[in-house]
C-alpha cells in the first residue's frame, strides 16, 4: 500500500522526491525513444544533486542516442568523477571514444575497467575490437584469447580472433575461428562474412557461392549479392551470376560494379552456362569426400575447384 | 516423425546421414559437409526447446527454502503417496520451518517407519528444537543402528546429551567418534571443550593433548589445557603450557593473564602481578583487571588497586566484584579513631585467598565466523543495454566496391 501523500511531504528532504520522480520519468522517456524528454528530466535530476552518477550515466545514454557523442562523452566522465568504478560508466565512456573514433583513448579506458573487472568479458572482447582498429592484431588476438579462457563458446570471440588472424595472414587459423563461431551459432552473420572474405581471397568460388547464400538468408544486402555474382562468374553459372548482379542492381542501383557485372554475366551466357541442379555445394569439390564420390556432377566441379 | 539429435547429425557417418536426410524429405546429394549442414540447419528450426518446469515436490523444497512453510506443506501434502518417505520427510522440514515441531516429529516418525534411516536424523533435530534432549538423542541411536559408524550422527548425538546436560555421556560418544574415526583428530579439541565445561578438567587435559598431538602449535588448545592443568591443581605444568604460548606469541593476553593466575596459585605474587599486569596491557578487560587488582590489593599495593578498580568500573559500571572492593578499600583508607591498646599478639600469617582470587580466563575454543558483508551496487541495471557490441566493428571492411576481374 503506497503512503499518504501528507507523509511524504514531511520528508527531511523534500527535493529526493522530485529527484526520483525526475530520474524515474527520464528512464521512461529514454526507453521509450522520447530522448528530449529524458534528458530534459536527467538535467532536472543533476540540478537538484549535480554529483548525482546515475542521472549523469543516464544522460550520457540518452546524448548517446541522440548522436551527441561528445555530449555523451562529457556526461560519462562526469559519471566516472562521482563513482571510479562505475562498469556502466567506463562501458559509455568507451563506446562515446569509439563513436569519435578515438580509438587509442577506447583502448586506455577498456584498460582501466578491466583492472576494475578482470572477468568483464564484454570489456575484453571490446578492447580486443579497439585495438583491432588500431591495426595492434597480436594484441588483439591476446584480448580474444582472454575473453575464450573465461567463455571458451563464444562465438563473437572467435570469429574476432579469426578476423585478426586474417590479417595477420594466417588464413588457416583465421578458417578454424570461423568454422568455431559458427559452430556455436550457425546464424552468426559476421562470421559468414569473414569465410566469404577468406574463400574470396582464396580463390575458391563455390565456398563463397555457398557462404553467400546463407549469409543472405540472415540479411539481404547489395554488396553480398554482388560477392555471390562474382562468384557465380567464377563457378561459369551465367544464369545465376546475371541473377545475382540484377538482385543487387535492385537493392542498390548507384553499383556501377554490379552493373558491369550483369555485362559480363550476358556475355558469359552466349558461350557457357552452367546449372548444378540439386546439387548446392558450388563447386566446393573435396576429394575423398564421401559426397563428391557419388555426386554425377563431380567432374565439372573439379574444373572450377581451385 | 522423430527428429534426430543435433550431436546425432554433427557425428552421423555418411550413410546415416544420407539415410536421415531422406527420412526428412530433405536433399541428400551433394558434399557430407554441405548435407549434414543442411541436416542440422532442418533440426535446429524445426526442434523446439522444451522448458523447464518445477514439478511439486521441486517447488516444495523450494517453497520451504523460500521461507514459505505452510505454501510448501500443502504442496508436500499433494504429492503424499504410501509408499514413498521423502514427501513425509519434506513435510516434516516445512512443518519444522513453521514451527509446527510436534507435527514435524510426526511426519520424520512416519518416514522413518516407512525405511528411511535419514528421517531419523530429521527427527531428532526436531526434537531438539523442541528441548526434548533425551529423546533427540535416542534418535540418533535409531539412525546409528542401521548406520553405526556415521560420524554425523554420532556428533548430533553428543551435541544433544551436551545440550541436555550428560556431558560424560557426550564425552563417551565423541571419543567414539574420534576412534572409529582417527583421521579426525582435530576434533579432541572440541571433546576438551566440552569436558572443560563439565568440570572434567583430567579428561579435558588429555582430550587437548591429543588435540595438541594433531597440532602441535594450536593456541587455543594449549591455553585450554593450561586451563584444565591450573583447574586440576596441576599447577607446575599449567604454568609449562602457558609458557608455551608466550614462547611463540609473548603478546598473547590470555596466555598473561593465566599465567599470572598459575603463578599466584604457586604463591609467587610478583611474577603474577607482573604477568598480569602485561595482560591487562594488550588486552583491558574486566576480568583481567581485575586479576590484576587482587593480586594488587592481595600484595598491599592499595592505591593502585583502587585505581585497576576504578579502571574496571569505567568499564562496566555495576561489576559487583569491583564495587564491593572499592568499598573495602575506600572503609579501610578512612582514618580510624584510636582504639584502646591491647597486649601485642603475634601476627598470624596471612594466606594468599584461593577460592577468591582470579579465575583463568578460558578461551573460546571456535572463534565466531564473521559474516561476509555484501557490497551493494548502486545505479540501474538497464545501462547494460547500452553496451555496444562489437559485431560490426571487428570484421574486415567490406571491399563492395572492389571489382574482381576474370
């Protein structure tokens, strides 16, 4: 049962009411996307207690949303002056760096929260993101590898570490943290975008044929319709290629790539056109697979298999 | 039709897998990996995660946890059936956490009836708690008969005959514990403790010697023992035991203080004033002062004893002991009219007080454990939510515009 309202202007403190009234409408207004008003109430809140860390945590999120970043980076700072240990606070202030791609201070600041939090694996896993920007790979992967002792099925790890690896050169651990994130999530769309880049630079068309057609059952964009036509060049299926370069014309006409891609496509078509019929591997011919022993096909797969 | 397990598919060979396929109405020709993908893509959306749901009897224990008695004994009462003990014996734990102690009895009676030795146990706790010692104790007799050698029992037992006030008894039964178990030596400290508090002071020095044999640097035990020696009028060797102590630790007051006491139990006044006056040193407590203040007031020190009294009322104003001292001393400072003298007798020597002088301050044997405090987080929870993540941050930079050339 609430208490009479008489009670509650007895209080020693009349402004803590209207100090939780301020903070509770803000929480409101920020979940439900009304961001003018949350921060107009966050600022009440800080006016009535300015030392005051949640408000400040709260309005750097709703600044964060409104594309303030370095409004936002103001309010975390705050929020860190008033409570050091705050985890949401160095999780803001290191996202709102990361927005103004200052990524050497995100670094620093994943640094200090991590010594607070040494098992904060979002903070490991981040830091790992930042110094990946800061082209630091080894240290990187070293973030990475912390982030899988502590959780050895984390997919967003592996595939990171993967990514690292790729640019390190090592396309066959990078393929194996692939292979891994996708094992812990079979839908991880950005692991399947890594393996398309590894096969693309590999060479091998019918894996990024393949890879394509799942990750675009996840997300529909141009530009992997346009990997997949590449591909469907490669693999000599002219049909699907010219398909493919017309899908991503519709999703983004300004390619001027897809567009000489559907040239060549029609070109390809007057001379050759291949069709796998129910076989969806794409050329991803294996020898000594137990598949591709049976499979009647086996023969033109082997001439686009690199 | 039964869909196969996802651990099923991932380790089929290739028959099987080409077999499951078409059991599915799925494609099975192709490369094994890109069949066996397409196999487990099939069972992950098709299967459906059954969630968990408490059954009665879990969300009775649960309830009882909870600290919702009377919700969980309705529930226990539900799931009753003949020929079952362990909703008897959940019953039993509800009605004992609602305080219905006969009832709960009744329910661990049934249980145990029914071929449950536990419910034994059950039972005697709950009639501990509701004083009945004697019978928590033939309690743990049912349960050592089908399990004679279980050292939980055993111990329950003794607790119950302590708390009842057999301490011999007790004390027999720890012992036999402690032999049909002997790796369990660090529990003779505890016999001591307990033949201690039963005056059984030779039984409590030899249980602390056993314990001392385990652990041959034991503080407790050996100021214990020294207690036990001093208490048995083994006076020499208490004073050996608490020097132990002080060999190792010179600044332990409980050790001081004993010390002193055994020294003025062995007539040598000074060495007990200056022992104890070390102890009241590190550790200013009533007791100790108090030790210290008859020693003084016993060696004719009186205005020093009167100020270790004064220092023991600052301390807790109504000790008896202390205010009565004071005004013996305070009565005989007062100058005396001249009495009419008398023919000189000899003087009678004066006897140092035994039964009145300072007691050995016996230790705890168990320190109590300090709860952990928690540390409270501030702030909402909801800021998680902004954490960002770090998907589209990590990957390569899409090369879309990269035209690739054939």
């Amino acid at each position: 049962m609430s208490s009479p309202p008489e009670e509650v202007g007895e209080r020693f403190l009349p402004s803590v009411d209207r100090l939780e009234a301020a903070v509770h409408a803000g929480r409101k207004a920020l979940e439900g996307g009304r961001y003018d008003d949350a921060l107009r109430q966050f600022n009440e809140a800080l006016r009535l207690k300015p030392e005051y860390d949640v408000a400040w945590l709260l309005r750097g999120h709703a600044l964060r949303r409104m594309g303030d970043f370095d409004g936002a980076l103001q309010s975390f700072a705050q929020t860190l002056r008033h409570n050091e240990e705050s985890e949401e606070g160095w999780m803001g202030l290191a996202a709102s760096l990361h927005e103004l791609r200052r990524y050497k201070e995100e670094a620093e600041a994943y640094d200090q929260l991590t010594k607070i939090h040494p098992r904060l694996v979002e903070a490991w896993l981040n830091k790992g993101a930042a110094l990946h920007d800061l082209k630091d790979y080894k240290g990187a992967i070293a973030c990475y590898d912390k982030v899988l002792s502590l959780r050895p099925e984390h997919a967003a790890a592996w595939n990171n570490k993967g990514a690292a690896l790729l640019r390190l050169g090592d396309e066959a651990g990078a393929a194996g943290c692939f292979d891994e994130a996708l094992h812990f999530n079979p839908d991880f769309f950005d692991a399947m975008v890594n393996r398309i880049f590894l096969s693309q630079r590999q060479g091998h068309h019918g894996d990024v044929a393949f890879w394509a057609d799942r990750a675009l059952r996840v997300r529909d964009v141009a530009w992997l319709w346009y990997a997949k036509g590449l591909a469907h060049l490669g693999l000599l299926e002219s049909t699907m290629a010219l398909k493919a370069f017309e899908r991503t014309l519709e999703l983004d006409p300004a390619l001027k790539e897809a567009r000489a891609g559907a040239r060549r496509a029609k070109s390809l078509r007057e001379k050759v056109d291949f069709y796998r019929g129910v076989y969806e591997c794409f050329g991803t011919h294996l020898a000594g697979d137990p598949g591709c022993a049976e499979c009647e096909i086996a023969a033109r797969c082997r001439e686009v298999t690199r | 039709m039964s869909l196969p397990s996802l651990a099923e598919v991932e380790h089929a060979d290739w028959a099987t897998l080409e077999r499951i396929a078409a059991r599915l109405g799925l494609n099975p020709k192709g490369r094994s990996g890109v069949v066996r993908m397409r196999v487990l893509d099939h069972v992950r959306h098709r299967v459906r995660l059954e969630s968990w749901r408490p059954g009665v009897q879990q969300q009775a224990a649960l309830l009882t946890r909870l600290g919702h008695p009377d919700s969980a004994a309705r529930l226990w009462e539900s799931t009753i059936q003949l020929d079952e003990p362990a909703p008897w014996v959940g019953l039993g734990r509800a009605q004992l956490g609602a305080g219905e102690l006969i009832e709960a009895t009744k329910a661990f009676d049934r249980a145990a009836q029914m071929g449950d030795a536990s419910a034994n146990l059950h039972r005697a706790e709950s009639l501990a708690a509701s004083g009945n010692y004697e019978e928590a104790a033939r309690a743990c007799d049912a349960y050592l008969t089908a399990r004679p050698r279980d050292l939980r029992a055993m111990l329950l037992k003794a607790g119950f005959l302590a708390h009842g006030g057999w301490t011999d008894e007790a004390a027999t039964v720890m012992r036999d514990a402690f032999e049909t178990h002997p790796n369990l030596r660090e529990l003779w400290r505890g016999l001591g403790t307990l033949l201690l508090k039963g005056n059984r002071v030779e039984a409590a020095a030899e249980a602390y010697r056993e314990a001392l044999r385990a652990d041959a640097k034991d503080e407790a035990s050996w100021i214990n023992r020294g207690s036990a020696l001093l208490l048995g009028g083994r006076t020499r060797e208490a004073i050996g035991a608490f020097r132990e102590v002080l060999e190792a630790n010179p600044r332990q007051a409980i050790a001081l203080n004993d010390l002193g006491v055994a020294y003025l139990r062995d007539g040598q006044a000074k060495s007990a004033a200056i022992n104890l006056e070390r102890a009241a040193k590190h550790m200013e407590t009533p007791q100790i002062l108090l030790n210290v203040a008859k020693v003084q007031e016993a060696t004719h020190q009186r205005s020093a004893a009167l100020e270790s009294y004064s220092r023991i009322l600052a301390l807790k104003p109504r000790d008896a002991d202390a205010v009565a001292a004071r005004k013996r001393l305070q009565l005989s400072k007062a100058p005396r009219r001249p009495a009419p003298r008398k023919a000189r007798r000899p003087l009678k020597k004066r006897r140092v007080p035994r039964k009145k002088t300072a007691k050995p301050t016996r230790r705890k044997s168990r320190p109590h454990p300090r709860a952990a405090r928690k540390s409270r987080r501030r702030g909402p929870r909801e800021a998680r939510r902004t954490r960002p993540t770090s998907k589209p941050r990590t990957r390569p930079k899409p090369k879309r515009a990269r035209s690739r050339s054939r």
